[in-house]
C-alpha cells in the first residue's frame, strides 16, 4: 500500500480521491494540499487526509512515498522537478507538459533521481484502447497505413476553474481537454510524429464556446492519420486502425470493432473498468518496482512534442515538423 | 417505361444490366453499344437488346428515348454533350468529369437542349444516406460544425479493365473509385467547397496498390470536414456529421446512428436498396417529368470543381482554393 | 426529504444505503435496524443514522416518517401489517409477499391505514423497461400476441445469507432472485396472469446450483407468454413483446430494439440510471403524495398470486390457474 | 456437375432455380416437372431444362442423376420411395415428412437403394446458425442447460397456393413454415427429443392468421428448451444456447452473440451466403460422396418424431412423449 500526497483538489483532483480512497488496495492518499484551505477542510475530513497549503509541507511529511499532481497545466514541470528532487515517485495529470522542452526537464529530472513517472492520459486503460493495441500489435491487420481518431464529450458548458477557459493554460480549443487523449492514443499506435497540420475552427467564442479540432499526422514510420474533435457535441470516442488485412475501431471505453477481407465483424464488448483507479494502481506497480508504467517517458514526450507542435499549426496555419 | 440505350458494357455497364433489365417497370435497355461487339453478343442475346459498336447508332434508334453513358471518365464530356446536341436525356456515371470547365460544358448542354441529366453517384440514394440527409435537414442536430467521412472497400486488388488503373483516367489513387462517393455526400450536405487540402499516400504502387486519401474540407458556409480512404482495407463507409444537439452517423449501406444530448444513442436499420435501381428510377422520373434529379446540376459541378482541386492538392501538397 | 428507517442491513439493505444515503434529496436514512448490532455498528456510523436491533424502536422513533424493508421474505408481510398499523408509510424489498393470501392482507392493511405502499421490484425503473411499456402503451406494435422474456445474471455462486438458500424462503429455483422482476415485467405489460405451467429442472442441486426455469403464461387477456431463467449463465435480461405491427425488445438495462414491418430495426440506448435510487424517490414522492408508487396495489397482488402458481406448477408439473 | 431434376415449380422450387441454375458449378436442372404445364413453359424456356408433368417422366431421363422434390408436404414420402426405387439420390424440401412411420419408411428406402438423401431445411446454413453449432461443439459454454428459439417473419399475408393453408397439408399454424427451422434447429444442438409440450394459440384465423406457436422441450439428454413463433411479426430469428460458462446466441442470418462470465460480450457478423444454393451443393457432395449431407438420416426422422408430437400435443393441449 502506497501512502500518497494529493496536491490540487479541484475537480480533477476529487475524481482521484473518488477512484480510489477507501477503494484501492495499492495506494491511499494520507496528505492533501489546496491554496483554498478552507474550503479543503471537510473532504480532508471526510477521506481522512492531512491538509495543507504548500506542496514543500507535503513532501516533508515522512508518511508521504509518492505525489500525484492534479495542478494547473503550468504549475506541471516546476512541481514535477521539486517532487523529483526530493526523491519521490511523481504521477502528473495530463497534460504532462504544453512544450517539449519541459517536458524533457521534467523526464531528465526524474531520471537522474531515479524515481518512477506517471502522466495521467486516463484513456489508455480503458478496454477498448487496450484491445485496440493487443489487436494491432499482434499483426492481424496486416501493414497498417491509416489512423483515424474522434473525440467530443459534450463538456463545453460545465463549469469549471478559470484557469481552465485561459488560452495559456489550455492552448488550442479543446485539445487540453479532450484532443490530448487522442494524441496519446496516436503515439501509442504510430510512434513518433514526424509532422502535424492543424486546424481551429471557432463557430462561437468564450463559455460554452462552439468550435472544433482537425489534426492530420504524418509519424516518422510512414503512416499518416487525422483526428477531429467538437467540444460541444455529444459524446463520442472512436480510434480506427487500418491495414491491408483488417480494420479495428475502438468505439468508446469499451467496444472494439474488427472488419476483415469478406466482410466478417466482430464486436468485442468488455466490461468497463474506473481508469483513473486503473492508472493509480499502476503508478503504484511502478512505484514498487512490479511494473514500468505503460506510459514511458520517451512517449510522454513524443506527446508533449506533437502537441506544442499542433498549437503552433493551429497559429501558422501550416504544417509544423516535429 | 423509358426505353433507354447503355452505352460500355464492361463491369460497370453490367452492374447497370443486372440491376434494371427485366426488374425495373420505369427503364429498360433496348440499345447497347460496346467497341468489343463480339464479346458483348452473348450479353445482348440473354437480355434482348440491340447490339452496336457507335453511340451514333444508338442515337439514331428511334426507339432510344434516353441514354446511359458507362464508358471511360475521358470521354464523358463529350459524349453528353452529344447526347444532349441528339435532344436525348442521358445519365452519366461517376466521376461526371475530372475537371469543373468539362462538368460547366456538359450542364450548359443539357440545359440549352432542355433535357434532363442523371449522374450515377448511387451512394447517394443508399438509405443510410437518405436519411443523414432527413436527419441534418430537420435541424435536430442544432448547429452543425464537422462533418467527417470515410470509404474502404477492400477492391484494390479487383481486375479491372487497363483504363482505370491510368493516372489520367483515374487519379488521385481511389478518388474516382471510392473518393468520388464521399465527395459527393460532403456536397449534399455541406454545399459548395471553399477549400481542400487533400494528400494521397503510397505504400506500394502499382496494381494491387496500397494507398491512403486524406482530405480536409472547408466549406462556402463556414463548415469544415476530413475525409480519409484506404483502398486495400476491408469495407467500411462512415459519414458523420457533428452539431452542438447531436450527432447523426450513417454506417454501411443501412444504417444511422444518433446521438442526442445526455447520452441517449438510437440506431435505425433500413431494409437494404439496390441503389443502381434506384437512381436508374430517379432518372426515368426526371425523364418523365415527374421530379427533378436528386443531384441538381449546380451540385453536379460543385462536385466536379472539388475533384478538380483535390487532385491539384495532392500534386503540390498545399491548400487549393475552389 | 423523507426520513426514513431501513429494516435489514444484509446484502441488499446496504444497496440501498450505497445508492440513496447522501445521494438522494428525497429520502435519507435516520434509524437503521439489524439483528446483528455489533456487525452494524461502523455501517451506522459511516452513514450516520441510530441503530437499534427492533423494528418496533424504529416505529417509536418519532424522526421516522416512512420505513423501507430489506428483511428475509417470510418476515415481509407481518412487517409490513405492523409498519401500517403504526400508520407509517412501507416499502417493501421484492418479493412481498409467497402467497397472494399474504400479499392481500399486507394490502389491506396499508389501505386501512391510508398510507402509501411501495415494493422494490427494480427492473421497473430500467430505461429500457420504462421505454418498453411507453412503446407497448402507445399501440405502435399492433395486436399484441405474445410475450418472451429471459433473465440470467451469473449469481448462482455469490455468498449470500443462509436464507437465502432455504427452500422456504427462497422457493422456485431463481424465482425469488430473478423470475419475480420477469414476472414483474410481465404482469406489467399483459394484466392479470389467468394460467401457469412452470417447470424448475436441476441439474446439480446445492449451493452454486445449475438449474433452469421455464414457465408458460396464458394472461386473462388472451395474450400468451413464456420466460425462461439460468441462474448460473452470463448476465442476460430480454423482455420481447411480439405484435402483428412490430415487436419490441428490451436487451438489458439500457436497450430498446424496435421492429417494424418491410424489415425496419431501431435499436435505442438510454443513459443507465440507478434503478434502486429511482424506486425510493419514487417511493418518496407517494410518500408526499405527489404520484402513485408506480407499482400499484392490485399489481403487486397479481404478481404475487402468479408467483405462488408458479411455485405450485413446479411442485406439480401441472398448469395451475391463478 | 450433377444433372437434376426439379419436382415441382411453385414459389419455392422457383427459389431452387433463381438460386443455382447458372450459378452453381456442382448442380444444375435439366429436367424440370409440373402439373401445369402450359404455365411452367417459359419457366422452362428461361432455364433451359426439359419440361414434363409426370415424375416418371423425369426418373426416365437419362440425364437425371438426382432429384430435387419442391412438392406438397403429403406427397413427400411416396415420392421418396419411388425416386430411391429408381435408385436415384433425392433432395426433399422440408417438412420431410409430418409422421415419423412415414420418415421412418422413406428413410429406410433410401437406405436399401444405398442412395444419398438430403432434406430442404436451409436455415442449417445460415452462417449464424453454422457458427452457433461449432461454439456449442467447442464446449466453450460449459455445462448447456437452456435452448431457446423465436421465428417470427411477417408471411402471414403472402398469398401461397391453396395447398399450403390446408390444415392436413400444413398442420400446427406456422408450424410447417417457419416452426419446422426452429425444431431442426434444435434437433441439430439437442438431439433426440423425449417429451414436447405444446400450444397453438389462435387470435384471428383464416388467410393472414394471427396465431402464435409456443412448444416447451425435453431432450433425451435432460436439456429442457421453449420456442414461439408469430407468424403476423416482423422477421427475426433467435437461437439462444445457455451454459454455465457462456451463452451463444444466433439472431438472424448472419450474427452470433457471444456471452462470457464476467461480462464480456462479443457480436460475431458473417457475410451473407445462399443458403438454397449451399444445401444443394452440399447435396451434391452427397451425391458424389465428397462429405454425407449435414442432416443425417437419423436427425431427419428426429426432427418428424417430434413434429408430430407437437402437433399432437396442440391438439390435445397435454405433453406428449416422443
């Protein structure tokens, strides 16, 4: 059992208490940390944490053996940095980073403590893209030459930080929110992006904004791809592979379509499993020397890269190489 | 009952035979011509139709009340304005032209002989299609932002004659093939493109090709869309179109799938068509004068002049202006 | 909100404490019941509500405005005439009653006394379910001629009580666990049940038995139907209602299946609800007068009285009219 | 390549012709016999085969090396025996025959000519049903205990030849249509059947009946099972398999569910195949001893043993042994 450190209780960061306090057997959160002290109070009391204001008071704490960050975007590499210095194990929500550069301080820092890194795509673990990889990686769809991804999920009115509606802290509509765990999925499949070209298309600005993504992909293996994404539509996730012997589709957390030469289907239906409880435990694996996380930091910062990238594009309007 | 001549008797022309002849009570072939008279005899013989080698002769049977062209892309243009020059009605297959100044010759034919013009893009009257038309039209979906698509159809490795593996008769890899249908669902419900921004990827040339078909669509109205196509991957057609009040998605031949605000999701299957039939029908009423074709020629040379430009953005790799 | 008693803290009581306690802000528990006091001490304090080991310290408690059982099915009618006598408002955990006889006089009692009376059959709140008795009501099937239903849920090795095992009180196989929310659904869509014949056929007896249930229904309506149970099969629930316009089936907790003649399908989805939350604030809601427990007084009489019919065919391998 | 003969050229022995002549390699007809001779003549013309009105005639033809009875129901077993007389194989449509002596003395007629035999149930092979037979032979649902079938398929008011509403030639409402696929369905995954129990409920007789068949089973090996057919609702097929590890189930033409514990579920499609065209190619791997006919002789006067119990036991509305 894994004793961690929360820092940030924002929306994000009460989805983990909610996963996995009282839930899991491999990790519980003894020591909180919130700027809003007060308002922290009675979820500390209830989830039976220590709270605190000050990421350094947390890492003091002899209890705490690992730190989960669900900050602010911007807060990430500083917090990553500190949390490695101090020799402990780090897992950060997504996105780990909005610039490669960071990206690179915050893996190199943890490398040279030695300690294990988390990043916290959520989607990963979700049984379709599980399936979606096992099926691809077992060479049944022949040579792979297209990807195709769509996300929306219909949050464009909820309400959340304003942090969250800032350009600087989510550059790029939607892609903070939603096209992030696309492009972790693509990396997850295709490898290293060699170029991207996006688009932002905004129908209506501000709350609630009306807008969409469009990104195509060139990776360094040769194969191309596309993704779109409307925040303000109903929700829908679909990652669609294809090869010259088959195709395989990852519709929402937990369907998998396979289309083979003939006309055959199959759809695979698994239950679903609580992700965010799914990637704890294997930061905890991690932790405990069980199990690499499956994210590894040559991939979290492929991702990083490919996305400072399709902010650029969106900018320039042009294709950015990686 | 219209009688009609059909012209080309290769597979295509067949397709046309098999779906009309002795089933349809608004058009029957009693007129064919093909340049390989000899093989087609027996074809003539089983179905009851004059046999010829020149659409000269099909124009000059008195009987001949309309024409059907399944002959190569390069001769379309002027064989329908020939057929219109006759004062006869004819129907065209797809790709109607490859470039909008032929497509603009061939309409203003049709127009100043007064007869009425078909062109064989049969997705169109799929019921999956007809009714993601009904569904976008009712303004169930609220405001529309993206509209997504794509084609595979598993036919890269089908014999077909010479002529369409040419890069002049055909190309832009699968656009004349598959693209075409695509392009011209994009134009049914997007109206006239603004922009495309168009790549065609080559894994292996040659016959048996494996390629790829990335298309990005800006449309007159603001709207913006992907298409992608694989020839060598197992069948698969996707077109959706995404609002801020749902989402509407036809899949294959028969069915859409809706979905709504807070998670509600339909499916509706359709009794399947034969769509060669149908618009063959679509054509004899517009003959008749019973309605007009479904595919206006406005929409007719929309879809032209978006080829045209996919194709010179595949060449130069840049955005082309419409 | 209703403050409100829960009788019973086994298995199933704790699945209404999970689903409504903090939740619901319609009813919330005050005063918790259970033979075994000591076992319930931290459930009561977790959840914040007095703990007493006597339904009759609960009636006394003078905060109680209604009382919800979850208590071993032989108690359930005693209690209930109690709870009624005591003036308060009951609902009662499925099945309420083994004997129409019983089920009659807890009936009585609750009309005497003018206090609302719900029962806890809760596939009634399924969307599916609420989706299928709108498509049935609305006349859009035609003459309706038969009905089929199936429901196996893999629980046939769960630990459960020891009564839940006993023959008295758990007769019929998988009747009282499964058959009653079929049977329940059907008394719902086709009225009064007129003739049953039932057969209960084992494979292997004991504890994670393998057995079957079977049963015929002819309904004082004319309409026939038949369900069939496999307590040790994968989670499957089907409810179909064939008329000479279409038939509609509902699949699990969440789908609808529509069809219609010249082979139309529609297949809709519903976002999953708690259906144990649904019946307690529907619960809640007679409580306060402002609708009828959907399960009305006579229903709740005739699935009873079709249920100890059941039980008796089984016995009997003979059709018993109800 | 098997010359035939075709014995009857109503509405399905036209299906016999639409779907082989021409197209199969392994059979064709070149001799075709009808009452009403002068109507079948340009059946006959079309299709090229000898026309005569007598089965003597046809026995009589040198060329004819098999033959393929599409004859009333009642005609069946004399034929049989005169064409295995004859010493020629011989394809039956189903039903068989509607008593077992009478299956029992054709069965034992072509035994003694050492002839080939093959019946005309062709939902055998549906590709549904084909890869519902192997999961169940895989024993990758454990322990079966449940067999449960529905066809139902809107033929209600198709207008037959006067023949085929006779209650002596078609007993049992639906039963010799649609409810003959059902028991083969289940002869074929059960086996021998030991006791039935049936009902024939009628709501409106006469020509475009609505009546529903509901027949309760138990198989020799202790399997218990139900079907129902409404012979006014919209098409669907189900064949549904219950083990203790798993559930298959087949629902139309074309797709098998597949059910496992824990949740998961997987939906097998098919492509479509010609089922009228796969028995008689499989008749003629009969013919030619490449493989015996899939329906053994044995499952043959199964199948009729427990046909006429059914329609005695809705006669006398008692179970009856097999």
């Amino acid at each position: 059992m894994i004793n961690a450190a929360l820092i940030g209780l924002g929306w994000w960061g009460k989805n983990h208490l909610t996963a996995a306090q009282g839930k899991s057997a491999r990790l519980r959160f003894v020591h909180g940390v919130s700027k809003e002290i007060d308002a922290a109070l009675p979820l500390a009391e209830a989830h039976g944490f220590t709270l605190s204001d000050d990421l350094e008071r947390a890492l003091a704490d002899p209890r705490v053996q690992a730190v989960v960050l669900a900050t602010p975007h911007s807060l990430h590499t500083d917090q990553i940095v500190r949390v490695a210095q101090a020799g402990k194990p780090v897992f950060c929500e997504k996105p780990f980073a909005l610039k490669r550069a960071d990206a690179e301080r915050s893996v190199a820092a943890c490398a040279k403590a030695g300690i294990a890194l988390g990043v916290g795509t959520n989607k990963r673990f979700w049984p379709s893209m599980v399936e979606l990889r096992r099926v691809v990686a077992s060479g049944a769809l022949g040579r792979i030459m297209l990807i195709e991804g769509h996300y929306s999920n219909e949050n464009s009115g909820m309400h959340f930080s304003a942090w969250r509606d800032s350009p600087d802290e989510s550059p790029g509509g939607g892609m903070t929110g939603t096209g992030i765990h696309l492009l972790d999925a693509f990396v997850s499949i295709g490898g290293p992006v060699a170029e991207v070209n996006a688009r932002l298309t905004t129908h209506r600005p501000g709350a609630d904004p009306r807008d969409t993504i469009g990104v195509n992909f060139e990776f360094a293996s040769g194969l191309t791809g596309y993704f779109g994404a409307v925040r303000a539509s109903p929700i829908y996730w679909r990652v669609h592979v294809f090869g010259d012997e088959g195709s395989a589709e990852a519709l929402g957390e937990t369907q998998v379509v396979l289309r083979s030469r003939g006309g055959k289907t199959e759809v695979r239906d698994f239950p679903k499993v609580d992700s965010i409880l799914a990637e704890l435990e294997a930061f905890a694996d991690a932790v405990e020397g069980r199990a690499p996380y499956p994210i590894s930091p040559k991939e979290i910062v492929d991702v990083v890269a490919a996305f400072e990238g399709i902010i650029k594009s969106m900018a320039t309007r042009k294709p950015v190489a990686i």
